[in-house]
C-alpha cells in the first residue's frame, strides 16, 4: 500500500506581541520537520492571536497585533493570520479555539469532497485523508502545563490526544523533560511531535518590546513592515507595557473553580 | 520625540566623533545575525553621547581566502547588496573580493579609512562654510600619510564578533603588528553573547590590554547562534531558511541553487590562505 500522507494544518496560538522572525521560523521548522517524517503534508497554517481579553502585562490591542502579523506574513504563501479567537468577548481556552478551527477544516473538507459524513463524522475517504489539525508551540508552551490554574486537566488530555502538539524548540532539552515528566504527555507522547533547531535562538518578543521601550533598533528581528507599523501607531512604550500590570491572567481566574491540573499525576 | 532628541544631541555635542563601521568575514551566506551586529554596534556607540555612526560598510573576502566551503565572491557581494537595498546606513564593498590575493584585514582598514579621509577631504573643498574646518582637514590630510587618527576626524572601526576578538590567539592567522595596528589606531567593536567573555581575553594580552579603551564591547543580551554554517547546514538538507536571512536572499539562494553538498567541500584540500602565506614567511626564515 502507498504510503499516505495526513494533511496536516499547524495552528499558532499566543500573544504575538509582536510577532517576529521566530515565530514565523516556528512554522517553517515544524513543517520540515513533519514533512521529514513521511507521514504528514502540512497544507496550512495558522497564527491565531489571543484576544485582549487574555490580560496579559503589556498586551497591546488586539487589532494592532492582528494587523501587524498580516503585514508579516504578507509574503508566506502557506500561513495565514485568523481572528476569530481575537474577536470572541472573553478569553478562549486553547482546545477551544483548537476545536473551532478544526470545526472549520472539516466544513472546508466536506464542501470539497462533496460528500456527507455519517452521524459519527466519519469518512470513510482513503483517497484523501481528513486534514489533522496540530497547535504548533514552542519548548516554554510546554511547561507552561505545568504553571497552576493555567490549564484544565481535560483540556490537556483533550489537546494531545484529539489533535496533537509540534513543539519547536531551540538549544535547550527542555521539551523531552517536560513530556518525561508529565504523565499525561508521556501518554501520549506519539502525538507530541518534538522539533529541534539546533543552535540557540533566544529572540522573544519580550526582548524586542524591551528594545523598542529604549529606542533601540530591532531591525532584522521582526520584518520592515511590522517595523514601520510599530512605528507609525506609537506602539509599545513604557506606558504600553505596564497595561494590565497586577491583573491577574484571565485562565487563572475563569479556571478558578474548575478542577486544576496537576502535573504531578 | 527621538528625531528632536537626536538633533539635540548633534547641535549640543558637536564634539560626536564621525564613525564608519566596517566588517570583513566570508558573509557565505550574510544572515540576519550579521545585519544585527551593525545595528547593535550603531545603538551602543551613538549610546556613548561620544560618537555618529555614519556609515556601515560589509567587505566580503576575497574567493583566494581558501576557507572551505566558500562559494565565489561574486554571489557573495550579490546576496549582501540585496540584504542591505532596505538599509539607509549599511553598504557593500566588494574592492577586498576582487583583489587576486588574500588581503590582510589591516591592509582593508587602511584601505577603507584612506578613502573615507579622502571623501572627507573633498566634502569640505565644497562646503565654503566650513572654512576653518577645511584647513584643518587639509593639514591633517597632508600629514595623514602614516595614517594617524585625527581627533576630530571621521573614524573606522572594525565591526566583529568576540570570536574574531578571540582568533587573534591563533597561531599565524594574524601578524601581531597587524593586531596592534587594528586595534591602537583604528579600533574595534566586538559584539558578544553571553557565555563569552572578551574582557577576560582582553585582559590576558598586553596588546590588546595597551588598547583597551579603542575596544568596544558590545553585549548581546539575546543570544542567538544562528551562523551562516548553520544556514549552509539546513539548505544542503533542504530545509527552510526564511526569517534567518533576508527574503531577498533566501530567494537568490533558490533561483541559483547555491549551498549544496559539493559546494561545502570546496578548498576541503586547501590551506587557508593565512596560514599559508605566514607558515611560507616563517619558513623561508
């Protein structure tokens, strides 16, 4: 039987505040790396930033970061900017978005092969597998399922099991650790897909509002354009940064009540 | 608010020295990585209140260099105008690339601050304003043949990263007059990362030690190993390298195929051209 590839769509979820150079590598690392495996077609993807909503220090609007990733991924003929997390009125759990794009993907699918699924949702389609949907991150995402109240014990479960994890990381062993200590990674390790760039690259947004605050030049970090936005709409001063400062992040409050992951299960 | 801050600074303190920044390295191929360095040297510098970095120059070494894997000067020079068409500052050269021999990194400086005297010297024959000025220059610029750095006049540097700092304890890659020279009459602005630590290598050469203050140090707080080996690493495997290099480039690596296995076995056989012009010195005594 002929080996068939899964189309494969990378969804991006986070701040991008602003985006830069990394993240897009983060796409262009994860693809190879799929495609090197002889299983996957990576067709799309996706860089969804979270909405205002979300809380985080020194997030500046919304509209802004959206505009700015649209002005940076311009020229990339396979990833694409979505708002829809950005518009929803409160913050959005991860699988949440992660099930309304595959929700998306499958409607796609179904208007192009013209057919109907079963009540089940299954096809029975060898000639053109379902398109799998992954979250594309990096190594700090990963422990981040280790941070308190930021993740609910199903949605883990949930997010490696039903979709599955590509997680970029840059130098460090990090990402190994974290699967090796989480039992419910370890699980599921098969569908946590690890990508290593090989030397460090430690440029962060963090970093590059830290150098626009001081005037310095981050040209060659984040495209021209995204630089000439920042520039034109006064982005990112001290003032910006110190928004939502002793707010607490909008998880650790709308999860509050919920059961809470433990990583140590 | 930072154009008004700028212009302050130049009226108030008109004693900024002028400084041109200039890089020589094999740029096979320029990455982003280099591009960053001369925007980090121009932000400490002018940071300083001392200097006004005028212009960035990128000299890509000459094909007779013999470092393996290096691929002709003529891709090299091509891809490091198309990575700096978006700068306002920073040029290529490519007078070092076209000379037949190796050229010693000195011998570029002295090549390059000569004409920078020279374009000043013709600037201020225009400016009838700066009269005063203009005689100065000339008296300097009959005497500059020893190449003296004038105190009010433009200055070069040599823009490199620690590990070029660090090459100078190699045996017969640099003449020690030529690092004397570099760095007593020139100067040098080295940009580091963490984990490196050019003072401590400073410290262990008198020389270097002698100049310490025409020695720039530039900390990187954000490391980034990304290298030009690396790129060559991930194209010979068919791997992306968008966002590492400029668009441009990356796109003129496509369409000419540049950066395979062969191309990195190039000079695989060869002494680095140093090595042997300074070994030939020593032998023939």
């Amino acid at each position: 039987m002929a080996s068939c590839r899964a189309p494969l769509v990378l969804l991006a979820c986070g701040s991008f505040n602003p985006i830069t150079n990394q993240h897009m590598r983060l796409f262009e690392l994860a693809r190879d790396h799929m495609h090197s495996t002889g299983r996957f077609e990576v067709v799309g993807g996706i860089v969804s930033p979270v909405s205002d909503g979300y809380g985080k220090q020194g997030l500046v609007p919304a509209k802004h970061r959206i505009s700015m990733a649209k002005l940076a991924l311009q020229s990339s003929n396979w990833v694409t900017v979505d708002e829809w997390e950005s518009q929803q009125p409160d913050w959005t759990e991860t699988v949440v978005t992660m099930r309304y794009h595959h929700g998306q993907i499958l409607k796609e699918y179904e208007q192009s092969a013209g057919r109907h699924s079963d009540t089940s949702g299954n096809f029975a389609s060898p000639s053109s597998p379902f398109p799998q949907l992954k979250l594309l991150c990096g190594a700090d995402f990963l422990s981040s399922f280790k941070t308190p109240g930021l993740w609910l014990e199903d949605h883990v479960e949930e997010l490696v099991q039903r979709f599955g994890l590509v997680c970029v990381s840059r130098g460090s062993l990090q990402p190994e650790r974290a699967v090796h200590e989480s039992d419910t990674l370890f699980r599921h390790r098969r569908n946590v897909f690890l990508v290593r760039e090989w030397v460090r690259n430690e440029t962060s947004a963090t970093e590059i509002r830290r150098a626009l605050r001081r005037h310095l030049s981050v040209k060659y970090l984040i495209p021209d354009s995204v630089i000439e936005y920042i520039r034109q709409h006064e982005l990112y001063t001290e003032d910006s940064e110190r928004r939502n400062e002793g707010t607490a992040l909008r998880p650790l409050i709308k999860q509050a009540h919920q059961p809470i992951k433990s990583l140590d299960d | 608010n930072l154009l008004a801050w700028a212009f302050w600074r130049l009226i108030y303190n008109p004693t900024t020295s002028k400084v041109v920044l200039l890089a020589c390295g094999s740029f096979n191929p320029i990455t982003n990585v280099h591009l960053r360095m001369f925007e980090l040297a121009r932000d400490h510098l002018e940071d300083t209140g001392q200097y006004s970095v005028i212009k960035g120059i990128i000299s890509p070494v000459g094909d007779a260099y013999k470092k393996k894997g290096l691929i002709e000067a003529s891709h090299r020079v091509e891809m490091a105008r198309l990575a700096t068409e978006s700068s306002e500052w920073i040029t290529v050269d490519s007078w070092e690339s076209q000379q037949s021999d190796w050229v010693e990194t000195a011998k570029v400086i002295r090549h390059h601050y000569e004409e920078l005297l020279a374009r000043e010297h013709n600037r201020d024959n225009v400016d009838t304003v700066k009269y005063t000025k203009k005689r100065r220059i000339e008296e300097n610029y009959i005497a500059s043949s020893v190449h003296h750095r004038k105190r009010d006049g433009p200055q070069l540097m040599l823009l490199c990263g620690a590990d070029v700092l660090e090459s100078f304890g190699i045996p017969n890659l640099w003449k020690q007059e030529d690092i004397t020279e570099i760095v007593g009459q020139y100067g040098l602005v080295c940009i580091t990362r963490c984990g490196g630590d050019p003072y401590k290598f400073i410290n262990q050469s008198d020389d270097l030690w002698k100049y310490r203050k025409n020695i720039h140090v530039v900390h990187e707080w954000v490391t980034n190993d990304i290298s030009a080996t690396h790129v060559r690493r991930a194209l010979r495997r068919g791997r992306s390298v968008r966002y590492l290099l400029p668009e441009s480039v990356v796109r003129y690596v496509q369409e000419h195929g540049l950066y395979s296995a062969d191309s990195e076995q190039k000079n695989a056989d060869v002494v680095l051209a140093p090595f042997q012009k300074y070994s030939d010195a020593s032998t023939s005594g």
